[in-house]
C-alpha cells in the first residue's frame, strides 16, 4: 500500500474533530450558527438591559429544544435522540469556543441516578425531570465537620435519614435532592428527598468563583418511603461514579472549547498590537505554547469521545481528558491573561471571568490528583486505561 492511502485511512478512522462522521459534522454547523445566531443576541440583549437574564435564558432553552441540541442527552423513550458521546462532545466543544452564557442549560437533563427507576419514582421524579419540570440536586459531598457519614434506617415502610451535604449545586432552586446514604448495616444507596421535606433545613447558600449557587442541606430524622431508595444497598457508590464518569467527557469537551475560545480572544488581541506597535518575541512564543497546548487538548478529548462511541469502557479516558483539559485551560487562561495585561483583570473581562471558571472546572467532578490516583490505580491494580 501507498504510504499516501495508508496515511488517508489512519486519519479517516480518528474522529479527530477536522474528520467528523458528516453527520456529526452537520450538528458542528448547526452549533456554531446557533451559538452566533441564537445566545450572541439574546445575551447582547441582556447586557444592554433590553431582556432579563432569566427571561433570555428560557428563551435561549427554547431555541435550543427547537434547533434539537437539548434533546440530544436524553434517550429516545423519553422523546430524545440520544446522539452519542462524540457528537455530545463536538457540540458542547463547538458552543464553548463561543464562550456562551447558558451552555450547560442547552442540554436536557439525562435520567442520571433516576435511571430505570419504576412506579411511583417514574411519574413522581423522573419523568418530570427529563421535561424540564423538576429540578434534581447531586447530594455526595459530605460535611467535613459532620460526625457520621448520612445514614438511613428502615422502620416498617419507612427509611428515617439524618446526616449533612455541603456542597449540593443549584441548592435553592432543587426540587429534591439525590442523597447518597449508607442503609444501616447494607450499604450505600441513593435516596430521593424532597427539599421541603419536613426534617430537610437549608445550613448555608454560597457562591462559588465560577458565579455558580449552591447549598449545604442538613437531614433531622427525615421520612422518606422505602419506594424512594434507588436499586439495593451497596449500589449507590458504583451509580455515583457512573455519574460523575458521564459527566467528565462533557467537562472535558468544555474545557476543550473554551480554549479554543481563548486562543482566538489572544489572536485577536496580538493582531492589533501588531498593527500598532508590533508584538515582542516572548509573546509570539507564549502564544505558540498556547497553540500546542490547545492542539494536544482537543485532540486527547475527541479521542476519549471516539472510544467512548465505539462502545469501549473509558472511565480512564474520560478521567485523563477532563483532568488534562481542565489543567491546559487553566494554564491558558493564566498565560492568556500574562498577553493581555492589567485590563484582563477587570471584573467582567472575559478572561478574568474565565480564570474563576477553570478552578472551578479543575475541582468540579474530581480533584486532578484524585483524578491522578485513579489512573494509577487503575493502571497498576486493574490494567485499565490506554495512553
Ligand atoms: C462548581 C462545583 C460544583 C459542585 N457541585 C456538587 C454537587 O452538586 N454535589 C456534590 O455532592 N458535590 C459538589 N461539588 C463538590 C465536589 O464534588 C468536591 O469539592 C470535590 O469532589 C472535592 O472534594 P473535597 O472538596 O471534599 O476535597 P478533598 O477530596 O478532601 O480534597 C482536598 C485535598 O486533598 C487532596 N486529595 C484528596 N484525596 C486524594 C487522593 N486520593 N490522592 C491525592 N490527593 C488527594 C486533593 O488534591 C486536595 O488537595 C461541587 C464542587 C464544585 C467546585
């Protein structure tokens, strides 16, 4: 063979993001229009004070269940179209680099912990929550302080809960909250609490850097019925793993994004000081760093997305894509603002604002050095993982 046709078909079985199946490509097209068409005006709209931020913000939900990129995280049974990790992926990706407001809200909630759950949790939560009506908290995160890890004990039909969680995001908006709970001497399960249940009281809402809410919920001899633990005891960690595993790809794909968005902010900015003045030679390097950094980042979260498409397990890939392009976008917000100068800082810039979201995102969904752990152990006690 060639080495020219070899070359051709390596390339062509990598969805690289420059060789997309034509119809993920055609929902890369879609994204970028909407992106332009759709939340550039409706947030130019809020920023000239013409349309509040929570009326935009429905609008820009509604366009984008009209365009069908909202429904592509829910599965068919519950009206979706259940696109797969790499077209979710060259989405998300392709809106970011346009630094929106709103972009996790352009995508419908998946059934998540609600998974195959039946009668009454089906019409009473789940169903409700993939239309939008119901708002579902993550309770993991523990209270540091608390004295025991939140524990449920069954009476009759009745499973009586008392603990804390300290970090439940949306905590104020929540219509209940999935609470991971060890069932007295059988393990941890989820169960499902309504946040107004009588015994739930709110400790604390804070903000975060990234401009997020959330709240610490505290949980007295809450009743709940046995019907609201989801699955059996012992499940519950495995399911909150599969749930933070699915959530890392789209984190990554984010992360992806807005470095690319970045990188075309410091294009920009390195241009018209050219023009002016001309750019010293620190800058045009720091500016190559950043462009191989973006490349190599791109390129590790559309592989990870290819792998998850091909059915494979990628717990590893998506842990090694959400932790190196958290960490690339943090070192090219850092540098981008270095190029920029003092006005980067400002409040409200741009980069100033994405500087808090990139810890963020280093935190969110894994700790790079727990993310770290996992891939050892991973590969030195399971044999998992590729590089
Ligand atoms: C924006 C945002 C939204 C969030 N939303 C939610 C939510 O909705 N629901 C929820 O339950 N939680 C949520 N969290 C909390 C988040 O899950 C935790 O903050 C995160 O898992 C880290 O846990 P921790 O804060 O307890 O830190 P820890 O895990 O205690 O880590 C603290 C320090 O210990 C180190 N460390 C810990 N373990 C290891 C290890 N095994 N190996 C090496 N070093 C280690 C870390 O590097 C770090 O320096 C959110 C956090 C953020 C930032």
């Amino acid at each position: 063979m060639p080495p020219s046709s070899n070359k051709c078909c390596l390339v062509a079985r990598t969805r690289v993001p420059e060789n997309l199946p034509e119809h993920i490509q055609s929902l890369v097209e879609l994204a970028d229009r909407f992106a332009l068409e759709t939340l550039q005006p409706l947030s130019a709209a809020v920023d000239a004070g013409t349309r509040t931020a929570d009326d935009a913000r429905r609008a820009a939900i509604a366009a984008s269940k009209e365009a069908g990129i909202f429904r592509m995280t829910q599965p068919p049974e519950f009206g979706g179209t259940a696109a797969g990790p790499l077209a979710i992926v060259a989405v998300r990706e392709t809106l970011a680099s346009h630094n929106p407001r709103w972009l996790s809200d352009m995508f419908g909630p998946g059934p998540g912990i609600l998974a195959n759950s039946e009668e009454p949790i089906r019409s009473d939560y789940l169903l409700p929550t993939m239309d939008g009506e119901k708002l579902a908290g993550f309770g993991f995160t523990e209270a540091r302080d608390a004295p025991h890890y939140t524990r449920a004990k069954r009476e009759g039909e009745t499973l009586v809960v008392n603990g804390q969680k300290s970090y439940v995001t949306r905590g104020t908006e929540v219509d209940f909250i999935n609470v991971l709970a060890d069932i007295e001497d059988e393990g941890r399960a989820f169960i499902i609490i309504d946040s107004n249940a009588p015994g739930v009281s709110k400790e604390r809402v804070f903000g975060t850097i990234d401009g997020s809410e959330h709240a610490a919920f505290k949980f007295d001899n809450v009743r709940v019925p046995q019907t609201h633990m989801m699955g059996v005891p012992g499940e519950g960690m495995r399911k909150a793993m599969r749930q933070i595993g699915n959530t890392r790809l789209t984190m990554a794909a984010e992360s992806a994004g807005l470095i690319r968005f970045v990188i075309q902010f410091v294009d920009a900015h390195i241009r018209r000081v050219e023009a002016k003045a001309g750019v010293n030679d620190t800058t045009r390097l720091r500016y190559g760093e950043l462009r191989i950094q973006a490349y190599a980042a791109r390129s590790t979260v559309y592989r990870a997305a290819h792998l998850a498409d091909s059915g494979a397990n990628v717990v590893n890939e998506s842990i090694a894509a959400k932790a190196f392009a958290s960490e690339t976008l943090g070192r090219t917000v850092d540098t981008a603002i270095q190029i920029v100068g003092g006005g980067a800082l400002m409040n409200n810039h741009p980069l100033a604002t994405l500087y808090r979201q990139a810890r963020s995102l280093r935190v969110a969904e894994g700790l790079t050095d727990v993310l770290n752990a996992n891939i050892a152990r991973g590969a030195l006690d399971l044999n998992m993982g590729t590089l």
